[in-house]
C-alpha cells in the first residue's frame, strides 16, 4: 500500500505505450488502469487509451464480449497520483481535468454494454476502489483490500463511488465506509458482494481472465439487454419491470443468440452463439 496515491485519477509524465495498456484476445478486451510505478497509481495514457477502446466496443467497431481491467503491479490499482496533485500550478483546474477524464472512462464501460471483470489483486483504492464497485464481476484474493482513501486528503470520492457504494452495501455503511476511511479486507468485500470471489493472491488475474472469456464466448446480445434489465432496475415499480423482461424474452427468443441456445438445448448440444454477433440489444 503506498498512502500518498490514494485518491482519485492521475496524471503520469510519461507517455505509455498505448499499444501495452489496450490489448484484444479471445473476445476480451483488457485494458491496464494503473502504473507500474507511482504506487500502482490511476494511468492517464491507460484512462484515454481505455475510453477510445470502449468508445469502439459501443460503436461496433470492436469484436468483444467483455471487457477485463486489471493492474500491471502489484495492486490492481492504488488510486491517484497525489504527488502529482500537489505539483500542479492550478490543483482544482488539474483535478477537475483529470477526474473529467476518469469519469469518461467510466462513462464508456457503461455505454459498451459488455460485462466488466475486474482482477482486484492486492490494494484496490480510491479510483481504484471505484473501478471494483462498477464490475459485473470483481475476483479478489486473499491479500486484497479494498479502500476509499479519499478523506486522508480532505478530498471527496469520485467515479461513482458515492452512487455505486450505498447501492451495493446500503447507505449506512456506506457512509461509514467512506467517511471512516474503512479498510475492507477481501472477505469482508465478499460476504457485502463487492468481491464475486476470492482465489489464490497469485491467481486473481488467471481467473479474472478465464471469467472474461468465458463470458466473452456466450450469448452477448443477451448479456447487455440483461445489464440493461439490472440497470433500470433501481428506477422501476416491479410490474413495469415484470413488463420490460417479458418484452426481452419475447424479442430475444426470435433473435439468431435466442434460436441457437433454444434449439442447441433441445438438440443435447453446445451452443454456438458466433451466429448471433450481429444482433443487437437496448
């Protein structure tokens, strides 16, 4: 854990090899959101290079059924370079850019509309935190630990972690959480579901991967009109919402993803959702 970079988004000097921070296998995009230096802290190069790449995803112009973020060193990500706060000549026009940028990014996993998976090894704090909190799936491991970070600095949490938390935990804790600057160790992340599940420290981002790809290989045009279900959730009476998942159903099944999964069943096989790639979902 490095105490002075948790906080919020980064900004590095450097200029990353872009190439190194996006890569594209098996379906799966992975985009690497921290430094290797600085504490693990948020990469700015990996924020805009991430952003494009999911920006691509939701304008189809990128073949891929889920999206993977993870962290080159030792933690998954430690938050914000707070060094590089303090040197700034203008620290609130620098961190308003930078927090700007990081909420683009989070914005564009949204609009993807893949399901995001998340390799939480080690300290996932500030920014780093808040990228665990916006996963579908979050794979931790025994050492990790998750923290806000932003009150040691008498800063306030950014990207969405004041939405995000009190919907996982309930507001109460919540509160408690942020403003005591809890520490939330990897079982305790788990029994509140902000880890799906907890692996070996030196596995976290094998099985992160193999959850990436294996979700990447299914039907997915039926997995992003089921986040947007999830998503709208929060925001419907449960017959409205009885209402919309019947209207899903009912589209899906005459789709080419809904007809091989229907037909592979009855016909004892495994399905092959390839055929259904160019279908699309609300």
């Amino acid at each position: 854990m490095a105490s002075s970079n948790h906080a919020a988004p980064t900004a590095t000097a450097a200029v990353a090899d872009t190439d190194a921070l996006v890569t594209e296998h098996n379906g799966v995009l992975t985009i690497a959101v921290s430094t290797t230096g600085a504490g693990n802290s948020l990469d700015d190069a990996a924020v805009a290079a991430g952003t494009q790449a999911l920006r691509e995803v939701a304008r189809g112009q990128r073949d891929v059924g889920a999206v993977l973020l993870v962290g080159p060193g030792k933690n998954f990500c430690a938050g914000g370079n707070v060094r590089a706060f303090a040197g700034a000549d203008d620290r609130p026009t620098y961190l308003r850019e930078i927090a700007d940028n990081f909420h683009r990014l989070v914005g564009a996993l949204y609009e993807a509309d893949r399901p995001v998976v998340v390799a939480a090894k080690g300290w996932a704090a500030g920014a780093g935190m808040s990228l665990v909190l916006h996963a579908d799936v979050a794979i931790g491991g025994s050492s990790t630990r998750l923290r806000p970070a932003y009150r040691g600095i008498g800063l306030t949490p950014d990207g969405g972690l004041t939405w995000t938390l009190p919907r996982a935990v309930g507001a109460a804790r919540a509160r408690q959480i942020i403003l005591t600057d809890r520490v939330i160790t990897a079982e305790e992340a788990q029994q509140w579901g902000l880890l799906s599940e907890i692996v070996a420290d030196d596995e976290v981002e094998s099985a992160a991967r193999t959850a990436a790809e294996t979700i990447a290989s299914g039907p997915r045009a039926a997995d992003a009109a089921t986040k947007h279900l999830l998503a709208v959730s929060a925001d419907t009476t449960l017959i409205e919402h009885l209402a919309l998942e019947a209207r899903s159903i009912s589209e899906r099944s005459g789709l080419p993803e809904g007809i091989e999964g229907v037909d592979a069943f009855v016909g004892k096989r495994a399905p092959d959702f390839t055929s259904g790639r160019a279908d699309t979902a609300p």
